[in-house]
C-alpha cells in the first residue's frame, strides 16, 4: 500500500475542500486535462485498494504533487 487510509482520507478531505481548474499544469510534460475527474478517480481507486503498488505509486505521487503546488499558490496569495 502506498498510503495509509488516513493519508487517503486527508489526501480526499483536501481536495474535496477546494474548487479545482479543469486544465492543470504540473510541468512541461505532464498537463491534466480534467483535473478534478483524475483525482476523483485516484482517490477511489486507492480508497479500494484494487490498485497494484507499482500503478498506485505514481498516482499518489501525482496528487502529493498537485497538492504541494495548490498549497504554495494559496500561499503566495
């Protein structure tokens, strides 16, 4: 397991908290179409713990990203 249910659930809590863009950059290769609807189904799919390690991993890693820059834009005001 990649996280633990209470990251799942903190990780869920955070974006559930907030109104995301539909189009979200994380860099030059990586552009998120629909936002909200990736991280939706992350989330549920780490919430059944159906997901091999080795597909979770970069999906978890992807939303400890996306809310890393989310927190530091809220920051920067």
């Amino acid at each position: 397991m990649v996280a633990t249910p209470d990251e799942i659930k903190q990780m869920d809590e955070f974006f559930k908290s907030r109104t995301l863009d539909k189009v979200f950059k994380i860099n030059k290769g990586i552009t998120f179409q629909d936002l909200p609807k990736y991280v939706l189904n992350v989330l549920t799919a780490l919430k059944s713990n159906h997901m091999a390690d080795a597909a979770a991993r970069p999906r978890w890693e992807d939303l400890l990203q996306i809310r890393k820059m989310l927190e530091q834009a809220d920051k920067a005001g």
